[in-house]
C-alpha cells in the first residue's frame, strides 16, 4: 500500500478539486489550474490564499508568521526619517505647502487607467507620475503586511524593497517632489515612467548632457512649482490607501474600478497577463480583491467625506467628458479646452475627429470598446467568472448573465444602481 506524506495528499486534494470543477463546466474555453495554489517560491517563501488571511490581525499574523511587522530601521538604504510614524504631512515640508493636492488614482490592470491617468495628467500645474512600482513587482500589489501576486496567493516581502514602509516612503517622497532621494532602483523607474509632457522633455534633455544626480534635484524643483501631483498605480491596494490618508490630509483618491468580465477579455489578448487563461483563479483572485478594496473604499468615503471618489470605467467611456469633468471638479482642477480637445484626441480616430459630430461619434465609439467582451466571450467563460464574482458584484453593482441573449444583447444592462459615492 503506497502511503502519502502531507504535502502529495494536499497537492492531490487540489488536484482532484480541479476536476471536480472541470466536470461540472466541460467547455474547452475553460482552463482550470488550481493546482498553482499549492506552489511554493523559489527559494521556499511560503505561500497563502489571500482570501484566506485577509481578515487576520497583524497580531496575529506576527504570532502565525504570516508578514508580520517589520523594522523600517532595517532598510539602511531608505533615511530613517522617512518612517511611517513621520510621514504625516504638515503642510511646512519642503517643496509642498497646504494647498498642495496629493492624487493617488488606484486600479486593476486593463481597468482604462492609463486613459484616466493621461486625462488627469493633461492639466496645468499638474505633476503626473505612471506606475512607480511597475519593475519592482510587475505581476502582483502591496497590502500591509504581505506582497499578493495574480494567481491567488500572497507571501511575506522578501526585501527591503518589498516592505509596505517602503512603498509608503516611495510615495511620499513622490508626492513631496524628492526623487532625488528615491532608492536608485526606484529613480530608474521613475526616469521611465514620468509622464508630464513638459518635466519629460525637460529631464531628456537634462539626461542628454548630464547625470542623473544632477538631473534629478531639476526635477524635483519644477515639481515644486505645481499644485497637484498625481501618481497611478495597480499595485498599491487599499490597506495601504487607508494609511495614506489618515497621513495625509491633503490626499485624494480615485478608485477606478471595471467589470471584472471585460477585464479578464482585455487581459486574456496580452501575453504579460498569461495568468487570465486559468479563468478560475484568476476570477478568484481578481474579484477578491476588488471586494476588499471596494468594502475599504465605502469606509473611508464615511471617514473621509469628499476625498474618495470611486468611477466606473463603463460609465466614463460612455459618457467621457461628463465624467473627466466630474473627475476635475473633484480634484480641484480647472477642465479647459485644451484639455477638451485632448480627452477627445485621446479617444478617437481620424475618421471621427473629423466627423461632423465628433462628441456623439466619440462617445458612441467608447462606449462599443467597453463593451467589446459581450461579443467575443463564450457564455461559459463569462458564466466562471460570474460565479466567482458573485459576493463582488453585490458590492459594486454588476449583474451576471444567464443566456447567450442576454450576453450578446449590448442594450442589456449590466449594471445597477449602487449607493456609492461617486462616477458610475
């Protein structure tokens, strides 16, 4: 009789799990690997359901070993000063004063947040930095106490670089115009990720004639001189949101939040989402995430009145210039023509540019873009990852789908009226 150890039986039991499923939704469309759950990291990290710990306290996370605290003291290479404890902006820190806004637009992967990023970034005085962790974690975010990645596990940070004390520093001295200060590793991202039309000409040329030790501290000067500095991220999850903004009382957020459904089509065209094919886990772990961070949001908006907004991606491509205005209105910033006419350059083609009624045209056109998936995913795909989905979509509104009809059907809502503060 051949006898198993723990670790077969768990890795079987997984297995058999797969199967299970696998028979109950025979469809060739569905690629079912649940098994990835039972992996370890390279170099035997231990790995967790994140669902699984969300709730743990981070007494007892320390008590479990599960990511618990860590001593910021132990960077050495970030400035003690920089601790979380001394984060609190006053409003006298160099290069930013009280009527400085600090913007924090947080999202999923393939949620339209590069095209909201590029909205707000298009006005004046504006300072807009994309994804400072882009390198430092390609596929996965930060929660407080654990590094998550997008097959529905998590795991202790590994370095300094990983630690949630860090990745708070990294945005405050963003926010406060220090790159110069940056972890080198993290100025190199930030040299690629710049995204304000006028600071990315002004630090190439500076980088084609001198270093970045010199280029830097330029940067950081002219950052100085705006009213709103604006980071996106995909990486940062709302634990960390929270922190930020009893910190900071200058912070605003934008929560930017998609049908899970169109963000697994739009994942599932990209090799660096490879993740997607697997649509259990991935629906698993990309709507257990959007229900911690979406419960989050609803606390902080009673917490912090008028500085969390959450927007739909559906609502504003069906109607974006209402909602870019609604957007400015809330971050306080002036929504201009020139800023018009780029929302509009943004999202169309020459053909509709020049139509004689480009804003219905445009509108029209972003709108079909969002709702691409109901014509190209199978009824049983969508049908996983309603499934999966389902405690998600009593929080933020979405409503599954029960027939190819009702898939297909574009006049179909599928969303409905949600007491939430905000574009949706």
């Amino acid at each position: 009789m051949v006898r198993l150890n723990i670790k077969a039986k768990f890795s079987l039991i997984c297995c058999l799990s797969a199967v299970s499923f696998y028979l109950i939704f025979v469809y060739k469309d569905v690629s079912v690997c649940v098994c990835e759950k039972c992996r370890k990291a390279d170099g035997g990290s231990r790995f967790y359901n994140h669902d699984a710990v969300a709730h743990i306290s981070p007494d007892a996370r320390s008590r479990q070993g599960i990511g618990g605290p860590v001593s910021y003291l132990e960077s050495g290479e970030i400035d003690t000063s920089d601790r979380p404890e001394t984060l609190h902006f006053n409003g006298t820190d160099t290069n930013t004063n009280h009527s400085t806004k600090f913007i924090l637009l947080v999202t999923y992967g393939r949620s339209g947040s590069s095209w909201l990023g590029n909205i707000t970034g298009q006005a004046e005085n504006t300072f807009y930095v994309f994804e400072p962790f882009q390198r430092t974690l390609p596929q996965g975010y930060f929660k407080e106490n654990f590094v998550c990645f997008n097959n529905n596990t998590c795991r202790n940070p590994q370095d300094k670089i990983e630690r949630y004390t860090t990745i708070l520093a990294t945005v405050y001295q963003l926010f406060t115009c220090q790159s110069s200060k940056l972890h080198p590793f993290l100025q190199d991202i930030f040299i690629r990720n710049l995204r304000s039309r006028q600071h990315v000409e002004t630090l190439r040329k500076c980088l084609n004639i001198s270093s970045v030790e010199t280029c830097l501290p330029e940067i950081d000067f002219l950052c100085s001189l705006t009213s709103h500095r604006i980071l996106k991220t995909i990486r940062i999850s709302m634990e960390l949101v929270r922190i930020m903004m009893k910190m900071w009382q200058n912070l605003k957020v934008i929560h930017l939040v998609r049908d899970p459904r169109a963000i697994t089509h739009s994942r599932l065209q990209l090799n660096a989402f490879s993740m997607s094919r697997n649509i259990l886990s991935h629906s698993q772990d990309l709507c257990t995430r959007m229900k911690y961070d979406s419960l989050i949001s609803l606390q902080l908006q009673k917490l912090y009145p008028n500085r969390l907004k959450v927007v739909s991606y559906e609502a504003l491509a069906e109607r974006p210039i209402v909602g870019a205005k609604y957007v400015y209105k809330f971050l306080n910033m002036s929504f201009n023509e020139n800023v018009f006419h780029s929302i509009i350059h943004s999202i169309s083609t020459k053909k509709t540019r020049n139509s004689e009624y480009p804003y219905l045209t445009v509108r029209y056109n972003s709108s079909a873009v969002a709702k691409q998936w109901r014509l190209n995913m199978s009824l049983l795909q969508v049908q996983v990852i309603d499934y999966f989905c389902k405690d998600m979509y009593s929080v933020l509104g979405y409503i599954a789908i029960n027939s190819t009809d009702e898939l297909r059907s574009l006049s179909t809502p599928l969303r409905r009226s949600i007491d939430i503060d905000g574009f949706l």
